[in-house]
C-alpha cells in the first residue's frame, strides 16, 4: 500500500501595479485555488489463505497497528492531523480479483477518506480488481466490480455507467477542480488482453471532445491562470494526440507503428507534424556517437571521474 499527499495550486494572476507623483495604487491580490489530493494505491487486499502477496488482509485483527497497514496510516493521519480536499485510489483494491478483497479494499478507502475529511474519493480500477482469468466462467470480468455495492465505483450512477461504457468519467472536486478517473482496464476481457493496461487513441479522442463539448474544464482554468489563448494549436486537448504519438515512436523507435496508432494516412503527417523530439534526445544521441567513436577516451574520462569522486568523499 502506497500513501501521498499532493497539493495544486490554480490560476494566480496578479495585475500591474500604477505610481503617480502623489499616491501609490496596490496591485490587486492573487486569485489563488489550492486543492489537496491524497494517494491510495495498491491496497492488494486479499484473503487470509490466498499467498502472501500483500500485508493487508480481510478481517485481519488492527492491533498492534504496526501490523496493520490502513489502521497504521489512520492513527498517523490523526497524530499529524492530516486534511484533503480528495483521495485518489488509482487502481487495485483488490488482490487476484477477490470479491471479499475488493469490497474490503473500497471500506478501507471510505474510512481512510473519512479521516482525512475528504470530499470525495475517486477510485480508478486496476488489473487486480477485474477478473480477467475468468475464475468464475458463469460471470464476465466486470460483474463483481459492476455490482458491488450501490455507489461504487462512483455516487452517481451517470458517472458509473460512463466509467464502464466510454473507459472514463468527471468527478467535480471543488469549484475550481474536477478529476478525470480512466478505466485503463476497459478490455481486460481474458487473460490475454489483461497483460498490458490500454487506453486507445480512440478513447483519448472521445475523452478529448467530451472535454471539449464540456466547456468547464481547460479553457476557464486557463483563462484564470492568464494564460492567453492566441496561438492556434498550442493548446487545447488535440495535444493529447501529439504526446501520445511522441512517446509511442520514442519508446518503440518504430514510425511506422506510430502511424498505424495514431492512424493517418500519411507517415508524413506522423513525422513532420506529430512526432516531437523529447528536450533531451539530442543530448542523448551525442552521447551514443561519443561512447561509439570514443569509448575508450570516454571510458578514461569517466574514470577520472568517479576517481575525482571518490577524493572528494574520503
């Protein structure tokens, strides 16, 4: 189990101050939107005789709490009076699919949420929640995660049915702050699909104009930042496009397999408009040429280095 706290600050814009001879006109305050997110992950919350592949087990006696790691984090959340605005649980509650870990898990989280006088608390699924092996042929995978609980994973049942259907869904934090959760285990249908989370381009696209079509979300907070809107397409949602086909082709190394994901029809529009070089690739790239042309030199160099290094230390 991993805990986080993390905090954001939004849209501070400060207006210039004026100076006459005889009077001083103040710069207006800052407008200041500060949210505080905490982090629940990986709770893995399994039965007492599956393996030990987690220290949090259904039922499991909370004293000592040393040997209890939610009634840990709950005595140290009230020692240090810790407050958030949201809890984020991105994803496996459970472990190997157990409907008692999973529904466990979510308590665990409502408290943890309740100690921390939190909001709202946004789960995300992961490959542990879904049963994707099929230990129960007579079910999909989704059943237990789709009829848990009545307000699970979410209040609402719009944002429920829009977390399975369309693999995401807004959750409104405060005025000034909503939360988009994925459903990155949308296709874990069997075994096979469950080996690689995935979130398509398709989806992104859907999610990128349901945003759009929103109208609340980055245009507003933009706006509240001061940061001007002038430039076409230097910002906006459609980048979500270009990131994603930037870290397809430097983690594969392979263009033509970016052009298939990002599905155009031109591999020129793939190299020439959506593959970007990350800031540090030419750095990256003379280094390869050195260790290639100069290894022993840079070998020597580097020796000297860490020579030099270990002087300093002693």
């Amino acid at each position: 189990m991993q805990f986080k706290k993390a905090s954001a600050t939004q849209g501070i814009r400060t207006s210039g101050a004026r100076y006459t001879s005889n009077a001083t006109v103040q710069p207006a305050l800052p407008t200041v939107y500060r949210v505080t997110f905490a982090v629940v992950s990986d709770l893995h919350c399994r039965l007492s005789n599956d393996p030990t592949e987690s220290s949090l087990e259904v039922g499991a006696t909370r004293i000592p709490a040393i040997y209890h790691p939610v009634q840990a984090l709950l005595e140290l959340i009230e020692e240090k009076q810790m407050r958030a605005d949201a809890l984020l649980i991105p994803g496996d509650l459970a472990n190997r699919a157990s409907r008692e870990g999973l529904s466990q898990g979510w308590d665990f989280a409502l408290e943890i949420g309740r100690a921390l006088r939190t909001g709202i608390v946004v789960p995300a699924l992961g490959n542990h929640d879904v049963d994707s092996r099929r230990t129960r042929p007579d079910q999909d995978a989704f059943y237990n995660v789709r009829n848990l609980r009545p307000g699970f994973p979410f209040p609402d049942s719009e944002s429920t049915t829009r977390y399975f259907a369309e693999g995401f869904c807004i959750q409104k934090v405060s005025s000034s702050t909503e939360v988009v959760a994925l459903n990155t285990v949308i296709d874990h249908t069997d075994e096979q699909s469950a080996k690689r989370g995935r979130f398509d381009i398709s989806r992104i696209t859907r999610l990128a104009e349901f945003l759009r079509r929103q109208g609340t979300v980055l245009y507003p907070a933009m706006d509240k930042a001061g940061i001007e809107r002038k430039v076409a397409r230097s910002y906006g949602f459609h980048l979500f496009r270009h990131s994603a086909g930037s870290q397809m082709q430097e983690v594969t190394g392979d263009l033509k397999q970016t052009q298939g994901f990002l599905g155009h029809a031109s591999i020129g529009i793939t190299s020439d408009v959506y593959v970007h070089l990350q800031p540090d690739s030419e750095v990256e790239s003379m280094k390869k040429l050195e260790e290639t042309f100069f290894s022993e030199l840079c070998s020597t160099v580097l020796e000297t280095r860490v020579e030099g290094q270990k002087e300093m230390v002693n």
